[in-house]
C-alpha cells in the first residue's frame, strides 16, 4: 500500500520548524531527508526513522517496523510529538556520514 499524500503533508506540517527538511517520492512512498542526509521515510502512512545511537539514547524505548519486505528496520516515530521530533531528527542526522560522491 502506498503512502498518501496527505500523511506527507500532515508530517511535514509536524516538522516545520526544523531547517533543512526535504523529501522525495520514492516508488509510492516518501522520503525524508535532514540536511541533505536520509534520516528516514514514510512508508504504508507510517513514518519511520534509521535507528542511530542518538536515536536509541533519545527513545530507548522505540517500537521497530520494516518500512517494506527485506529492509532493515527502522524506528517508529512518535510524529505528534514535536518537541521530541525536533530533537531527534537533528540528532539523527549528525550521527550519519556526509553524503559522497557517486562514481560513475
């Protein structure tokens, strides 16, 4: 089952005070870059997020989901949770690597 859209705008809408989110459609789903760095996604108007070791000091408790079949899983996201949001998707990102250069 693909994502709506109007999940996509309800999340976004939860993260608009955090600077430099962005998303993309990716094969009926959504997803969610922070600086520039894939933090997670939506998927089947779930939103999941990569389980980091900021993200498992910040929510220890987290429930894990598959976004889809033979992926890895991913954390679920309290996305009503503003306060908590604009503390873990920063945390998030600065726990991944920069983005390299593809070679071609």
């Amino acid at each position: 089952m693909a994502s709506t859209k109007e999940y996509l705008e309800y999340v976004l809408e939860q993260l608009r005070d955090l600077e430099g989110i962005s998303w993309r459609p990716m094969m009926g789903e959504y997803v969610l870059y922070c600086q520039g760095k894939v933090v997670g996604g939506i998927y089947d108007d779930r939103f999941l997020l990569k389980p980091t070791a900021s993200a498992l000091k910040i929510i220890p408790q987290a429930a894990y989901a598959l976004p889809y079949d033979g992926a890895k899983e991913m954390l679920v996201a309290d996305i009503d949770d503003r306060e908590l949001m604009e503390k873990l998707i920063p945390a998030i990102a600065e726990d991944l690597p920069a983005k390299g250069k593809r070679k071609r």
